[in-house]
C-alpha cells in the first residue's frame, strides 16, 4: 500500500506542499485537510477533506483510521489549537509530525509597528492611539474585538463576510477581498478610504505583505499582532524543505 501522508492546510505553503509532491512523489497518497472556514477554494492536486475531526481525539482517531504515518501541519501561524491537537494525536499513536509555517515579516527601517500580543491589547492600542479610520485586515473571526474603541470607525478587509456578532456600535465598513494584493492595490485602498492606521496579524508570506509596505510608504503606524505560541515541534519554514523532511522521515526509495 503507498504511504498514506495528512497534510493540514488552509495557507499558501500547505498547497505548495501538495503539489510538488503530486508531481515528485506520485506514489505517495496525500489527502490535504481543510476546516472549511472560507467559503471558496482553489483545486487541489490530492483528496481533500473538510471540516474539524473532533479535537485530539478525533485526529488520533483519523490517524488511526486511514493508517497514516506521517502529518505535515501547515496551517496558518495563527491557528492557535491545531498544532497542539497534532502533537496530542501523533504522540499517542507514534506517527511522526512536522509543523510547515512561513517565517512572521521583520520590521524594517522606517516601519512605525506597535507589536501587541494578542488582538484584545490591540484593541487597545488602536482606542489609546486617538485614530479615526482604522483598516483590519486580521481575518473575519475577531472583529468584535475591537467594538469597544469608541472613537474610530472601521473598514474590515476579509475573504468571506467578517462575523459581526457581538459588534457594539456603527457596523464597519466591508471590503470583500482575497489576495494576493499589489502594493499599488494597497496605497489605493489605504488612501481611497482614508485610513490612519492598519491592525495586521504577523502573518508573514507574499501574498499579503504589501499592506505592510504601503503603511511605510505612507508612514502609517500598523498594531502587529503577534503569533500565539505553539507546541514545541520540528519546524520548517517552505514546502521543499517539508519533502525533504518526508523523504527522511518515510525513508523514500521510489518515484
Ligand atoms: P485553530 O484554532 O487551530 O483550529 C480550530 C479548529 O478548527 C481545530 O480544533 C480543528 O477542529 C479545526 N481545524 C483547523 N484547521 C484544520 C484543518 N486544516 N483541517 C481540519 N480541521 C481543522 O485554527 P483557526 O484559526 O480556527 O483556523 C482554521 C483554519 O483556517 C486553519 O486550517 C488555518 O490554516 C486557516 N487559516 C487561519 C487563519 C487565522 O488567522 N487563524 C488565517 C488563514 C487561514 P477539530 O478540533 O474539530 O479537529
């Protein structure tokens, strides 16, 4: 039977993965997993399945289930409980894991970030800051965060509809949107809808690093919300060298 291999996706990187190996590693038999957050998806090269697996429990479950022996967890930097299911899960059935994630962006010379630990002191950055138009662009889950800053009026930047549930106040603005942005795409926007200052997750990658770029240009400050800590993993940071760690770690002999 070929080696059965879970790949947890939802990013850039996680597709990367599986296309290169759809095309360097064809007897390899990869099903690449969504949570099913957005409403949309681009094709993928291998099964894919969707929706949660019911905690730790329920992966260990999977794991078992389809006899995979490796996981490649290449969810976003800011999937705060996946990581610590794939531990708790691979741990207990002996399965190796990596974690796939993209280095966060680095702050340059002229970059005016307020780094925050979590979107709740970001909140309050922006409602102690005294700014007036302020662009989101942390996803759809947590903009309700950011309903108590009495003073600025909001524009949410997401791919699907934000959830405003428990927004208190004038409903933000919309812009439906899903990268990969230009800088030209971003200075307009920035300057289009007048906006001060931008609260971004440390996201890193390309796709979405040009809003950082046109908040230097224009010199806006950006509230940088940093990653939340993970379990302690073998850690890797593209997809080419995540195959090489499924070479080793499967002992690849065949094409
Ligand atoms: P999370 O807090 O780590 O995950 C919450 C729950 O969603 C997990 O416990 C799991 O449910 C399910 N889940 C997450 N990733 C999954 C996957 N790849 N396949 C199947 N189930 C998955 O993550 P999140 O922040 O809610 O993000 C959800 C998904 O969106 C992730 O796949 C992530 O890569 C993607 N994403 C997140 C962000 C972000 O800013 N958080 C941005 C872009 C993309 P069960 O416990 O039931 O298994």
């Amino acid at each position: 039977m070929n080696a059965r291999v879970l790949v947890l996706g939802g990013t850039t990187e996680s597709s990367a993965l599986v296309r290169i190996l759809a095309t360097q590693w064809p007897s390899l038999a990869v099903t690449l997993s969504f949570a099913g957050r957005t409403s949309t998806r681009a094709q993928a090269p291998a099964p894919v399945r969707v929706g949660g697996f019911g905690g730790a429990e329920g992966l260990r479950r999977y794991l078992l289930g389809e006899a995979i022996v490796a996981v490649v967890d290449a969810t976003h930097p800011f999937a705060a409980r996946m990581p610590f299911n794939v531990e708790a899960a691979c741990t207990a059935v002996g399965v190796p894991r990596l974690r796939l994630v993209r280095p966060p962006w680095r702050l340059q010379p002229q970059d005016r970030w307020l780094e925050v630990a979590d979107m709740a002191a970001a909140a309050e950055t922006v409602s102690r800051n005294g700014v007036t138009r302020v662009l989101l662009t942390i996803g759809r889950q947590e903009v309700a965060a950011f309903s108590r800053c009495p003073a600025a009026a909001f524009v949410v930047r997401s791919i699907d509809p934000p959830d405003l549930g428990g927004f208190v106040g004038a409903d933000p603005a919309v812009v439906l949107a899903r990268g990969p942005f230009s800088l030209a795409d971003e200075l307009d926007l920035l300057r289009s809808q007048q906006i001060d200052l931008v609260v971004s997750k440390n996201a890193g990658g390309e796709a979405t690093r040009a809003k950082i770029d046109a908040c230097r240009v224009l010199g806006l400050p950006v509230v940088m919300v940093a990653r939340p800590a993970g379990p302690a993993s073998t850690t890797v940071e593209t997809a080419n060298e995540a195959v090489r760690w499924l070479v080793r770690a499967l002992g690849k002999t065949e094409g």
